[in-house]
C-alpha cells in the first residue's frame, strides 16, 4: 500500500478567541477559527474577496501555548493536518468544515505590546523553553526556531484521525 501524506500550511487570521476545553481522559485541546482571505480582480475589473474558513484545534502543549497567547484578529502562521468534517447545525442543517489538526504554529502579528510582543512559535520537533521578548515575526520561519514548541505524533490522544 502506498504512503500518503496531509500536510497544510496556513497563514490567517483568528476570527475568535480560542476557546480550551479538558476532556474526560484529562487532554486539553484548543479551538480556535482562522480565516485565509485571496483576492483577485474579475473580469469587469472589479476587486473580488474570497475568504475561507478553517477550524482549527491545538491539543496539549500547543494548546496551554495557544490559549495564553492567541487573541481574535491575530494573524497566525499553522501547519498540520487537513479534514473535512461533517456536522448538524442548531437549525438541523447538514453543513460540512475543514478542520486543521495543529501541528506547528507561530504569532506573527501581536498588538498587544503591554504584554512584551512575545511571538511564540510551535513546533513539532523542539522542546518547551522560556518565552524571550521580541518583536513579532513579518514571515514564517523556514525551520523550527530554537525557541520552539510542538505537539508530538505520538502524544497519544485518543482521537482517531
């Protein structure tokens, strides 16, 4: 059988406050939405928008990194696991969400200098340090910085995907 391979990365905005929940098995997880605009011009000249959606959730460490640093308007960059997710809304709708698995993440965009302009990154493959002040980062790194935070494959949550 073949490999196969779901790797994203995003660049949005956060549309909300992320929101933490433990559940009963005693993991944390994260939800927050981040909105990815495009824009181009039709045919009659007119600017057109696009924006799409995405749902996205960090589990355990990321999760503490995400709820303590993350606001609504925040500009975020993401990598991790795309799926499309299937559900039932309040009014009995069958609606359909991508779901973003958060594997790696960096803040790029921090308006809250009272706080130190901190620009947490998450990674998958550094352990936990100490948060040093800096200023927010314009563009995503192109590898892990040493001041990296991550999920690892096999914390062994107990969702399958």
């Amino acid at each position: 059988m073949a490999r196969t391979f779901n790797k994203v990365t995003l660049i949005g905005n956060l549309g909300r406050d992320p929101e933490t929940r433990t559940l009963p098995s005693g993991a944390k997880v994260t939800e927050f939405s981040v909105a990815t605009t495009e824009s181009y011009n039709s045919r009659n000249g007119e600017k057109v928008e696009m924006t799409t959606w995405f749902r996205a959730e960090a589990w355990e460490r990321l999760s503490d990194i995400a709820s303590q640093y993350l606001k609504k308007g925040d500009q975020v960059y993401l990598e991790g696991r795309l799926r499309m997710e299937e559900y039932t809304d309040k009014d009995g709708n069958q609606r359909s969400a991508l779901r973003l698995r958060v594997m790696e993440m960096n803040l790029l965009s921090n308006n809250r200098s009272e706080e130190g302009g901190y620009t947490p990154m998450a990674s998958s493959s550094a352990p936990q340090q100490s948060a040093p002040a800096a200023k927010p980062a314009s563009a995503p790194a192109a590898s892990p910085a040493p001041n990296s935070f991550a999920n690892t494959p096999d914390e062994g949550d107990d969702l399958p995907f």
